[in-house]
C-alpha cells in the first residue's frame, strides 16, 4: 500500500502511530504551517479524538484527499 509507506514518514518513532506532535512536526517539514485547531481537526477525522494517535495501517483512508 504506498500511501502506508508515505503515511509512515509522519510516524517519527515508529511505533505505528501517528500523534498530534508528529503529524505537526510532519506538516511543518514539508512548509505547512498548522494551528493546534488544525491539528485537532484532522485528528479529528481520522477519528482518534479519544486516543490522540492515528493507529495509520489500520485507518489509511482517512487521510486520503476526496
């Protein structure tokens, strides 16, 4: 699946998920500046509000651009 492999670099410890600061720290690399709402709001989506991470093999699609 290579959007797991490009959902990976966000995953700086490798622990397979992604949390609110590696996803910031990510976006931030690449010239995307993110405010803490923002941050939250894709959490959000990806529907890890309760845990705080993305679990990002199990739920890929979510981060998927429609």
């Amino acid at each position: 699946m290579p959007i797991v492999t490009d959902i990976q670099a966000f995953d700086k410890n490798r622990d397979g998920y992604i949390d609110e600061h590696e996803l910031r720290q990510t976006m931030h690399e690449l010239g995307m500046k993110l405010s803490t709402e923002d941050v939250s709001a894709m959490m959000s989506r990806a529907g890890c509000r309760i845990t705080g991470r993305v679990y990002y093999e199990g739920c890929y699609s979510s981060f998927t651009f429609h």
